[in-house]
C-alpha cells in the first residue's frame, strides 16, 4: 500500500474514532466510509470474501440475539413471580 493511502486510512479511521467519540453519528460513519473504500480499492479480493461471508455473520448474530430475548423472557418472568410471592408474604 502507498504512504498516502495509509495516511488517508490513518487518518480517517482516526477522525471516525473521534467523531463518533463526540456522538456526531453522520459525520463518524461518513468518514469511516472513507477508510473502508480506500481498503476496498487496495484489497477488493478480502473485501469480496467478506462480502460472501457477512449472511453467515448475520445469521449466527440473530441467533444470538434470539438466545439473549428468550433468557431476558425467562429472567423478567422469574422476577415477576418471585415478586409476587414476597408481596404475599408481606400481606400475611
């Protein structure tokens, strides 16, 4: 990779940091854009491999993501129960 495209990568990815650092959404996502095209253009080939790749990625994070609201289910209704039953006790 050139000097000035590693520079550019630097220094967007580090200006992405800090904007979204400083909760300027638009700007941080824009300038990592910046980073990640300068990569693509230096390495299309990973980049198309992860292009291939990123379904099964999205696929094991919605199981996961499935996994966390079914143990959230669980925990809110085991709370709710156990509530009930010291509310019990204390009316006794």
């Amino acid at each position: 990779m050139d000097a000035w495209k590693k520079a550019v990568v630097a220094g967007a990815a580090g200006g992405a940091a800090v904007l979204l650092a400083k909760k300027r959404w638009p700007a941080g996502v824009l300038t990592a854009g910046v980073a990640l095209a300068v990569l693509a253009s230096e390495y299309p080939e990973k980049f198309e491999d992860l292009q291939d790749s990123l379904p099964q990625y999205f696929d094991r994070g919605m199981r996961v993501m499935e996994m966390i609201s079914r143990a959230g289910q669980k925990i809110a209704k085991l709370a709710e129960q156990s509530g009930y039953e010291v509310w019990d006790e204390i009316r006794s």
